[in-house]
C-alpha cells in the first residue's frame, strides 16, 4: 500500500506502508473420486500446505456423514479407517480398509467447513452374471413386431445397459431403477434384412478396471415368403446347341425352385438350391 505527499518544491515523496497478511492453510492436493473393489483398500488424498499449530484436519462423510477423523485421530466407530502420508507436508489422506457398501458415500476434508473439499468413493461389487434377454427365441416372420427385453441384476453400482445392433447402437427405452435394470428393444415391423441381425445387450457398471463390462447376444431368425428374380427373360440359342436359363430365389426358409416350360404341364425340373 502505497501513497504520494508533494513537497512545495514539486518533489514527489512515497511512502510506503507494508500491508501484512496472514495466510491460513489452503489445499496442496483435494481429494478426488475413488472407486474400489469390495473388501479391498482405499484411500482418499487430502494434503494442505501453510498449517498452523493450532489448525484441525477434519474428514466427514460416508452413508451417515458423520465425523471420522480431527488430525490424525480416528474415531472408535470407525476401526477400518486409517489417516496416513507424511504430516510435515500436509498431508491427512483417509485410508478405509475391506471396504463394504455401506463406506459408499461423499466424502469431506477441511479445516474450514466453508472450505470444505468433496469427492466421491464408490464401492463396486461386480455383478455375477451377464445381462438376460427375453423374446426373439423363436423363428420371427416378416411384417411381425419384435421386443427384445434386457435385463440385468446384481452388482453395484448398477449397470447402465445399451443395445447394439451389430456393433452400432441402436435406439432403446424402457429404463427401470429397481433392483433390476431392464432396457427394452422394439421393432414395430420385421423385413427379410433383419434375419441373422446379432442384437447385443452390454451392461457397463461405470469402472471397466474393476467389472469388466457383460453382454449377452440374439441373432434373429426371419422367416420370409421367396422373391423371384429372372436375369434374362429371353435367351437365344442356335438349334442343337445348350441353353443356360438362370433363376434367382431368395426366401427363408429354403426354397424348392421347379422349372417348367409354359403350356407343358407334363414336365417340370425340381432344382435344389
């Protein structure tokens, strides 16, 4: 802070006042989200830089957001829960031994509840078993409606589920939040193209690392009516020599294709396909 006096003789004189502050303690490192298995370590960072003596490191949280640790004093109750690092440099990282569900939860660390620093642990419990699906299970026909339901159960966090169609994704409602995830796939009409279509359902709980994400398959089996097709309606030939007449049929299930020459009803060729 500075400020200026002019003499009479037009000399300008500063003064200058030193302004002291007195900085408190501040964050060397915020805690940040964590994510770990059931019944293994965690640990939540958390170190300040410009601690005073008389400063208190405070962590809270978990399902009932009650109080852990102040400083490096760990609360009775909480007999997994360690604070560790190295105290000259700040820091008080909480460590949570065999975490369980219910360490799941928002997490704070302060010295100063107005500053106080969040971050999430998430504990992943990997579901057992990959996604269901029902409908389909039979041969579909052409011009028939499809719903395919997905379904996943277990785990934690729940899975978010998606439909592909291939390997693209493909558009799909119906989510539920209850303790079964479910995600319906509709087609409102069936054609010949989406016979051997693969429908893949992927349940993705959020942290690839620790639960690998689960799919389960349905290759659609399509019934449809044979379509004809003739390359070359007229083919010309001299007397005596082979004539080559071509017939395209595509149909499911497998046609049998029968040739037979107009205005003769005697006979006919069944060409297998």
């Amino acid at each position: 802070m500075a400020s200026g006096l002019v003499s009479r003789y037009g000399v300008v004189l500063v003064l200058t006042a030193w302004l002291q502050t007195v900085n408190g303690a501040s964050f060397r490192e915020r805690p940040e989200p964590v994510a770990v298995l059931r019944g293994q370590t965690s640990v939540m960072k958390c170190a300040f830089i410009g601690l005073a003596d008389d400063d208190t490191v405070i962590w809270e949280g978990g399902p009932d957001e009650k109080t852990i640790s102040y400083n490096r004093n760990v609360l009775k109750a909480y007999r997994r829960h360690k604070i560790v690092g190295d105290s000259s440099k700040g820091e008080f990282n909480l460590e949570i031994r065999d975490s369980l569900l219910k360490d799941d939860g928002k997490y704070s660390c302060y010295t100063h509840p107005d500053d106080a620093a969040d971050a999430a642990l998430t504990v992943v419990v990997p579901m057992p078993t990959p996604p269901t699906i029902s409908g389909g299970e039979l041969t579909l026909t052409a011009g028939h409606q499809l719903s395919l339901t997905c379904r996943a159960s277990g785990g934690h966090p729940a899975a978010r589920l998606t439909w592909l169609n291939g390997t693209q994704p493909f558009r799909s409602a119906t989510m539920s939040t209850n303790e079964d995830q479910t995600l319906e796939l509709f087609l409102p009409r069936l054609t010949k193209w989406d016979n051997g279509a693969n429908f893949t359902c992927l349940a993705d709980q959020g942290f690839p690392q620790l639960a690998r994400t689960k799919a389960s398959s349905r290759i659609l089996r399509v019934k449809y009516p044979p379509v004809v097709q003739v390359p070359s309606p007229s083919v010309h030939v001299r007397e005596g020599e082979p004539a080559s007449l071509n017939c395209m049929v595509d149909s499911n299930p497998k046609s049998t294709v029968t040739w037979r020459k107009l205005g003769d009803s005697l006979r006919s060729f069944n060409m297998p396909r």
